[in-house]
C-alpha cells in the first residue's frame, strides 16, 4: 500500500514538472505584449486604414449621400434589401445608414458648407435596360488630361473606355441631424441645371454660402423628349445663420436661430471641406493613365450643361 502511494506521489511530482516546462499557448503570449510591439501594430492599423480610406474614396463610399426618394428607390419596395420602414415617396433619406431626414412636411433643413465640382467615371452598362454605372470620382484637374467625347461638350473618354462624365456635390449640415459629418447631394446630368440654378442664388443672396440657411424640398419637371416627369430637390432660402461684413465682421441676424457651438461646427466643416477639395482630398488621385492620341485633351473649364435626364443609380439628381 505504501509502495503504491509512493509510486502515486512519483507520477504527480512528474507530471507536475513536465507541466511546468510545456510551452505557454499562444493565446497566453499576448498579455506579455510590449510597449514596442504595441506601437508596431498601430502602426500597421494605422497605415492600412490609410490605404482603405484611399480605396473608399474612389468609389465615394466614405460619403453619406442623400437622395430624394422616387417609384424607382428600392427603399419603398418592401421586397429590396435597401427597404426602409416608414419612407415615402418624395423624402429624402442616406441609403447606406438606413436614416430618412425629411421632416414630416418632406423638408430638409440645412445649411450648404461646400459646393464642389467633380468627375464621376461612368461603365457602360451591359444590358439595354441598365444604367451605366459609376465606378469612382474624379477631381477636374486629373480629369482634364483626357479629350471630350467625340460630339460631347461635357465628358472625357479615358483609355479604358469609361466615360467622365460632370458632377457637382453640394455639401450639407443638417440641423437635425448635427451628427453626420459627410452628407451630401450629388447632382448629375439634369440635375447640373439645377445646381447651376442653386449656385446663381447662393451668389445673389450671399458671400459666402454658409451665411444661408435653406429648406430643401422636391420639384417635378416634365421632360417632353422622354413624357414624363422628374424629380429633383428645391432650395428655398428661410433664414441666415450670420451676416458677414464687408470688414470681414460676422454678425447675428433677425433671421438666424442657430447657436453659437453649431455656428462654429458649420463653419469648421465647410473649411475643412474646402481645404480638402484645394488639397484633392476629396476624393482619390488616381494613377497616371495614357491619354488618347486622336484628340488633344481640353480644359476642364467652367459651361453650362447640356439637358439630360438620365438617372444614375437614385443617388443623383
């Protein structure tokens, strides 16, 4: 009986040192993690969410865009993925976060931080029934290397066939809604007109287009080529967030209701926007392609907008 605890003792006493020399599992090794290590793998996070942050920005994805709900939005089709409960037809909503921003009137109240003009590239669609599809954005000085569309005063042909097609984006701060950071509206074809239209009345009413506060709503206009009506958003002016003086003063209004701190989040935006706009932060350089030899590439100067009511992927007027 002795022996036979003895041996007991023995084998524990083994096991017990074999133990103790095993190699520690690896998921162990991490609470032993290094001030140096720490600062490696920062590093690494930190430089490949640079390079997703570039990829995003070539397709747009980083943007929260905004669009005015037509009979062709999948979010009023309760059989589409993109179906959003509660949404109409005429509000407007951000898609990608799920969020209608429309009041109960179908209005949007907001002030325009930025007003920029940018190239969507266009993929030509496979099917006759589809539209063409827009691939990535292009900033105008990149843009202008590449020669108008045979007959076409407005896009760019680039070598791989894609077409450049203009683009403006309007910039919003949504009082409703302070904390999205990134809402905008694209406009595209038709739409160009209307932004025209929007710039010319920021121009008369203001220097600078924050002073404005708008609330945007939907028009519809009948296109005789195609018989049928479009919509589109409607700015309509309904106060000022300051007056800026001709010394460069800002000044309270009668007319303006916004405090101090949102004040201030408007004006930092809109310089942060601009700022990245100058810099062509916007939206992702892209690599130097061959222009085609056939026509010399033109400036990407400043024109009206050939009439066009095409529709791309209910994210554009």
């Amino acid at each position: 009986m002795a022996k036979t605890t003895a041996a007991k003792t023995a084998a524990a006493t083994k096991t017990k040192s074999a133990s103790s020399k095993a190699p520690v599992a690896s998921g162990k090794k991490s609470q032993t993690v290094t001030t140096s290590s720490v600062d490696e793998l920062s590093e690494l996070v930190v430089s490949t969410k640079v390079l997703e942050d570039e990829e995003r920005a070539k397709s747009g994805s980083q943007n929260s865009f905004i669009s005015l709900v037509t009979n062709r939005s999948g979010v009023i089709d309760e059989n589409n993925p993109a179906y959003m409960k509660g949404v109409k037809l005429h509000d407007f909503v951000i898609a990608s976060k799920k969020l209608k921003v429309s009041d109960k009137k179908q209005c949007v109240d907001a002030t325009i931080i930025g007003m920029f003009k940018v190239y969507a590239e266009k993929k030509a669609a496979e099917k006759e029934d589809e539209m063409a599809k827009t691939v990535s954005f292009w900033n105008p000085d990149q843009a202008a290397q590449y020669p108008l569309v045979e007959g076409n005063n407005f896009e760019r042909q680039l070598p791989s066939g894609n077409v450049l097609v203009p683009a403006h984006w309007v910039f919003l701060y949504l009082h409703d809604f302070p904390e999205i950071e990134d809402g905008l509206i694209s406009f595209q074809g038709k739409g160009n007109s209307i932004y025209a239209q929007l710039e010319k009345l920021v121009k008369a009413e203001s220097s600078v287009c924050t002073e404005l506060r708008f609330s945007i709503s939907h028009q519809g206009i009948y296109s005789e080529r195609r018989k049928q009506t479009y919509y589109y958003p409607k700015f309509e002016i309904v106060g000022h967030n300051y007056k800026l003086t001709e010394d460069g003063k800002v000044t309270k209004t009668k007319d303006g209701t916004v405090d101090k701190e949102a004040l201030k989040e408007i004006l930092t935006r809109s310089k942060e926007a601009y700022e990245a706009y100058k810099n062509m932060r916007m939206v992702a350089k892209h690599s130097a392609l061959p222009a085609p030899e056939s026509r010399p590439a033109l400036s990407a100067g400043k024109a009206e907008y050939a009439e066009d009511d095409s529709e791309d992927e209910n994210l554009t007027f």
